[in-house]
C-alpha cells in the first residue's frame, strides 16, 4: 500500500482510541488508531453516506 496521510479528529488530540481518515483521488481509507494494520477502504460515495448516516443518526444505539 502506498503511504498514506492519516489524518484523525482535532477532538481525539492524543488520544490512542480514534478513527483515522486518509484519502486519496479514488479511496478513502479508515482505520483506528488502535489497530492501524486493519485498514478499510470505501469509494468517496460510500464515504459521503457514511458521513450523511452518522449526521443523521442512523447508527446511534
């Protein structure tokens, strides 16, 4: 894999329980900062309602 800008949540400052974000001209990959080798990749759609679900609370418990 290429080497990637992960970028988390100014929120998450230190913190070593995070998501991570790297995006690319055709990928975004995310992973946790806790487990940085497993690495999952959606395309910029899948992203955007990934994005619009979890503003809408579609995942809220």
């Amino acid at each position: 894999m290429e080497e990637l800008a992960w970028q988390r949540p100014s929120l998450c400052a230190d913190s070593s329980n995070c998501p991570e974000v790297a995006v690319t001209g055709d990928t975004v990959y995310i992973r946790s900062s806790l487990r940085t080798t497993e690495v999952t990749q959606l395309t910029p759609t899948e992203w955007r309602d990934l994005l619009t679900g979890i503003r809408n609370g579609e995942f809220d418990v």
